[in-house]
C-alpha cells in the first residue's frame, strides 16, 4: 500500500516548519556558542580581577600603594562586564534554567565593575597624591585636614562596596550549579570583606578628626586590661591614661591605677536589672571589674563616671588596649627605651609586663609605676612621630579586629560612628549569614594565674543540613577547654602575688574560672556538660541566654565544656564563636564553622 500524499500547501507548511525550527535551533547554538565564548573570556577577566582586588583590600592601609590596583583591575572589570552584557547575553538571560546562571555571572562581573570603576576610583585618585607620612605627628600633632580631603570619597566608596555585596548576597544560589554558586560564594565573601575594610576606613576618616580635637580639646580615659587576670572583654583595669587632644596636638594630661581606687559603696550607675541578676553590683563598684560584662559600652560608661568621683574630671570617652595590642604598636614604633634601663620591644612586652614585672617587684605601687613608665614612653614614641604610618595603621586594624582596642565616646555622634564595629565591643551579634557565640572568661583567683591558663576552642556542627534555598538547619556544638599550665611547684616558686596567695580560699596555684557563654539570639540550647560533672548557672543579657560556670584547677589539669545549640529555621549557615582575649597573640579571638551543602 503507497505512502498517503499530503496535499501542496501542507507540504509547504512542513518544510516551512522544519526550516524555521532548524533556523531556531541554529541561532541558539550560535547564541550558545557566543555566550560560551563571553563567559570564558568575561570568566579570565574576572580571575584578574579577583587576584587584584584581593591585594587592593590586603593594601587599604597604605592608600597610595591600594590605589594603582584598583586602576590596574578597572580595565579587567570593564571587560568582563561588556562580555556579560550584551543582547543576546540579556535575552538568554530570560531562558529557564540557563538564565539563572548566566544571570548570576552578570551580576558579579556588574558588581565587580561598579567597585573598581566607580566605587573606590574617586578614593583612589585622592590617595594617590599623599603620603601616609600626613599621618605621622609632627611635635605630637596630626594635621586633621588630611582626613577632610579623604572623607567624602571613602564614604562614597564604602556604601558603593555595600551596594555590590548586596546585589550578589541577593543571588538565589539554590538554582545554581554548583561550580557557579561555589564562585559567587567567594566572591559574595571577597565583596563582603571588601565592604567591611572599607567601612571602617569612611568612619575612622569622620571620626579621627573629632577625637584629636579639630572641633576642640577632648580628654579620653585609656585603661590598659592586663590579661593575667582575666575579664570578660580581657582583664581587669590596671594601669590607666588620660590624654588630651586639641587641634590635633595629642598630651598625656594624667596617670593612674587601679590601687588608687577604693569600692565604690554604691553602683555608680545602675545597672541593667538582667546584667544584674547574672553579674551582681561587681562592674559597677570596682574599677577593676568594668569589663566583666562583655558590652564596652556599658564598660566605658562605668569608668567614665569612677574617674569623675575619683579625680573630679570629666572625660569625653574611653579607650581600652591590652599588652598585645600594646606589642603590636611597637612594631611600629620599634624598641623603646623605658627609664628603668629595660627595653621594651614587640617580643618581649607581654611577657615583661604581664609576668617579669611581679616578680622583680613585689610591691603592687612599684609595679604600678613600672607600667606607668612604659605607657608613657610609648605614647612619647607615638606623639613625636616615631611609627611607621603603615605600619602602626596595620597594628591598629589588627588590634581593632582581635577586640583588643575598645573605643566609647560620651559625645553621641561620635558613638554612632562606632556601633556595630569591633572597636565598640559589643554583645554578640546574629544576623542571616552569622550566627555568634560569645565565650567569656574571668579570673575567680583575685591573681594573674591567668598568664598560665590556655583556653581552647572549637566548633563543630553535628548535623548540617541546607535547604532548596540555600538556608542551613542543625545544631552546632562549642567545645572549651581549659588547661593550668603552671609549673608544679606553682604554689611555692611564683610570688603570693601571681598565686593570690591563698586569698578568695583558693589554694596558692590553683587558677579559678568563671566562664560565661552567651548564646546566639534565637537559638535553643540542646545540652550542655562539664567533664567535671559541676553544673551551670546563667541567665537572661538582651535576650540571649547566658550559661555560667566556674571551675579550678591545679597545675597540669584542664575541665571541658561542651554546649550544643540548635538553629531556627532558617539559620545562618556560619557560625562563630567570640573569645575573651588572653595573653597569647597567636591563640584566636574568634572560631567559626560553616554549614556546607553535604
């Protein structure tokens, strides 16, 4: 039986049809091939890029070395930009499937683009023609009028950086392929870096002008926490400054100590009544224990008004720094010469001033003295223009990002400036990305055995899982550890001083610790236990949970803490944990573990 014949026009239509759909199928190869041939090449420009942009952010310190990379990535970003950008990139972008990812490599070529090419060149320019030697005093004075001419465009740059982090934190990365959202990934955390280092240089350029009195004399209490006898935001107040700013000229007006302070008989302040039920009056009548709550504002606030009783002045702020940060200035300063005929260097300054100093004095106003003379000489160093600019720029960001250096102001712009930066030493903050964990420490001893004791830390999730849309669920576990590592004899061969001596019925080298952990906000406690068997207390500090617990220990023993927590839903898929800063530059200040796709 033959074939059936269509009739004319129906064969007509059908070649017209095949020809059409292989026309179809042509143009989208060809669409394919061309976007393919764009996105490798956009895909080369944008590696380029990254390498620079990583090394511009690395050099933000010194803006005169940042500057020619982030012209030399502008030509890299322009490219990768045109190539991602084109009709008929756009037109596939409406595609199902395809157009998420090309959309995806647009949108970071864009925002890579928007950062070299519009967001940090006008700060760029203006860097260019200084010299981080404007900074360096000259006869103790910075000339403040070098910031107003880097402000308008660190700003700029600042909330231009902001704006690209957020257009690629928008991306939908459950649609994506997973080499494709690997990359966004890193580069959403590059932007998000980016963001924050250019942040903090906008408002140190608003704020450094105000503080070294270019609107008039100010007066900052600094209080130096010794981390041989710990608190919660570091150690207790020891040791303590004030410094006078006027039109930029920077004087030590007076000095101080602790011992000069009695308990005051009342809170100088009232304190918050959760703060109080889990801390007592303690922070508000011992100039020692200001720092025990780990919120800086709240700290600065009490020594403001103990150095108003104690002296009758007033102070327009306060600022805390510990011997490490102190170490990480004379890097830049270099060896300074104290009277005492020692030598204080970045190597030796921990050590001396936080263990040698009670053994060669045993005297508490001798060792008061001795740190006074070492503040002192080191701000002589700083104020008569001895640092290197970059390098004391850099040893400030890193004392900064440790919480090591703790800024409050009186003055309420200026504190503005300030909040949700690490220099403000705020409680732990959650938010979408990040959830965090606060470890706290304090000495129970009434000593510095803390120079001895090691805390150890680390976070694990147990069970990690990540939704259609990218959000993570599961719980996460904080391990602390904490180890005496005082010699054995410790009770004979380290002074009453060091020991306590016995005091606070602790025995003479045993180290005692009260612990805090604040739990991030939103998050269920699962478990919680002591491999001494002891149990916890805690509370309730601006609604996250706080669980305490106090331990001793004898040379050579260490007691664990386990505390697992189990996220809402969603949760951030980083979380990490903030620590008590201790004596030990090379021990971290913050762990963190990230929820990954499994």
């Amino acid at each position: 039986m033959s074939e059936p014949v269509l009739p004319r026009p129906a064969r007509i239509a059908g070649i017209v049809f095949a020809s059409a759909l292989g026309v179809v199928v042509l143009l989208s190869l060809a669409a394919l091939a061309w976007v393919g041939a764009r996105g490798a090449a956009a895909y080369s420009h944008l590696r380029a890029a990254e390498s620079t942009v990583t090394e511009a952010v690395d050099n933000l310190s010194d803006p005169t070395q940042a500057s020619a990379l982030i012209s030399e990535l502008s030509a890299d970003t322009s490219a990768a930009r045109s190539l991602t950008s084109d009709p008929v990139w756009r037109l596939l972008e409406q595609t199902p499937w395809l157009g998420a990812q090309l959309t995806a490599v647009s949108t970071v070529a864009a925002a890579a683009d928007d950062v070299a090419g519009t967001a940090l060149t006008p700060l760029a320019e203006v860097a260019a023609e200084f010299s981080l030697d404007a900074f360096r005093p000259t006869d103790g004075r910075i000339d403040t009028t070098v910031f107003s001419s880097i402000a308008e465009p660190a700003r700029t740059g600042a909330d231009g950086v902001a704006a690209a982090a957020a257009s690629v934190a928008r991306l939908d990365g459950s649609v994506l392929l997973g080499p494709v959202r690997d990359a966004v990934d890193q580069v959403s955390q590059l932007l998000q870096t980016s963001a924050t280092a250019t942040d903090a240089l906008a408002r140190a350029t608003e704020l450094l002008p105000a503080m070294l009195g270019a609107d008039g004399p100010r007066d900052y209490l600094i209080v130096f926490q010794n981390n041989a006898e710990w608190r919660s935001l570091g150690g207790i107040v020891g040791a303590m400054s004030v410094v006078h700013t006027d039109e930029g000229k920077m004087t030590m007006a007076a000095q101080g100590s602790s011992s000069d302070f009695d308990k005051f008989s009342d809170a100088v302040i009232e304190l918050p009544a959760d703060v109080e039920r889990i801390y007592g009056t303690r922070p508000a009548q011992w100039i020692q224990n200001v720092t025990q709550v780990p919120d800086f504002t709240l700290s600065g606030e009490l020594a403001r008004e103990m150095w108003l009783r104690e002296t009758g002045d007033e102070v327009d702020g306060v600022l805390a720094m510990d011997p490490v940060a102190l170490s990480y200035l004379l890097e830049a300063t270099g060896p300074v010469t104290l009277p005492t005929g020692d030598t204080l260097t970045s190597d030796n300054a921990v050590q001396l001033l936080l263990n040698d100093v009670y053994k060669r004095y045993e005297n508490p106003s001798d060792q008061d003295a001795f740190f006074a003379l070492a503040a002192a000489s080191v701000f002589d160093a700083l104020a008569g223009g001895d640092a290197d600019p970059a390098t004391l720029v850099s040893a400030l960001g890193r004392a900064g990002d440790e919480r090591r250096l703790l800024i409050w102001s009186a003055v309420d712009r200026d504190q503005s400036v300030l909040e949700g930066t690490t220099l403000a030493g705020g409680l732990p903050t959650t938010t979408k990305q990040t959830a965090r964990i606060g470890v706290y420490l304090n000495d129970g001893t009434g000593s510095k055995m803390d120079y001895y004791v090691t805390p150890e830390t680390s976070l694990q999730w147990e069970s990690c899982a990540v939704d259609a849309r990218g959000r993570a669920t599961g719980m996460t576990t904080l391990t602390l550890t904490l180890t005496n590592t005082a010699p054995d004899d410790a009770a004979t061969s380290l002074p009453d001083y060091v020991t306590g001596g016995g005091g606070f019925g602790v025995p003479p080298g045993t180290a005692r610790t009260v612990a805090y952990v604040y739990l991030p906000t939103g998050y269920d406690l699962m478990s919680a236990t002591l491999s001494n068997d002891d149990g916890f207390g805690g509370g309730f500090h601006d609604d996250r949970q706080v669980l305490s617990f106090e331990v001793d220990l004898k040379p050579g023993e260490s007691t664990t803490a386990e505390v697992t927590v189990r996220s809402p839903e969603p949760a951030a898929p980083t979380v990490i944990a903030e620590l008590t800063p201790t004596i030990d530059a090379d021990l971290p200040t913050s762990y963190a573990a990230t929820c990954n796709t499994p």
